[in-house]
C-alpha cells in the first residue's frame, strides 16, 4: 500500500532550506514513515490525530510532525526540539 504524500506550507518551507546530512535524514524518515505510519508518537489533548517521529542528525533531534489517514500521509512540520511543540499548537490552531 502507498500513500501519497502532501506538504504543508510550514513544511514545505522548511524542508528547503535543508541541506547535506539533514536533508539524507530527512528523507529517509519520510520513507521510513510512509512504509509504516505508525513509527511516530500518537499526541494528545490540543494535537490529537497528529503523530511526531523523531530522529537525529549529528548530535541534533529532529521532530517531524505528520497525520494520516489510509490514502493521504500529510507533512505538517519539521524542527529541532527547541520550541517545537509551541509552534506545531500555533500552526494547528
């Protein structure tokens, strides 16, 4: 099964100023995460129904914020850790 893939604005924005190593890891965590939805942690109370996977590069975490539904894998953030959660509640509401 393969979903398709959609990009927020947010996302979409960040994810071009991605270079080298975060830009590898990147997409390979889209790949990861569309081969198996459910890899990320499932939030709660202000952003339920979104699922954040996390992984790192160098000695950065990133975050990638993502919904899903059985067709569509939407993208909707991607970040370090500093202020990520702040920021994904303001973009959601």
């Amino acid at each position: 099964m393969t979903l398709q893939i959609t990009q927020s604005p947010l996302f979409k924005r960040t994810y071009k100023k991605l270079k080298g190593q975060e830009l590898t890891a990147t997409n390979s965590a889209i790949k990861a995460i569309a081969e198996n939805p459910l890899l990320g942690t499932e939030k709660k109370q202000d952003l339920a129904g979104i699922r954040v996977y996390k992984y790192k590069v160098s000695s950065k975490q990133f975050l990638l914020a993502y919904s899903f539904d059985p067709i569509t894998l939407k993208l909707i953030m991607l970040g370090v850790h500093e202020n990520f959660y702040r920021d994904l509640k303001t973009y959601i509401n």
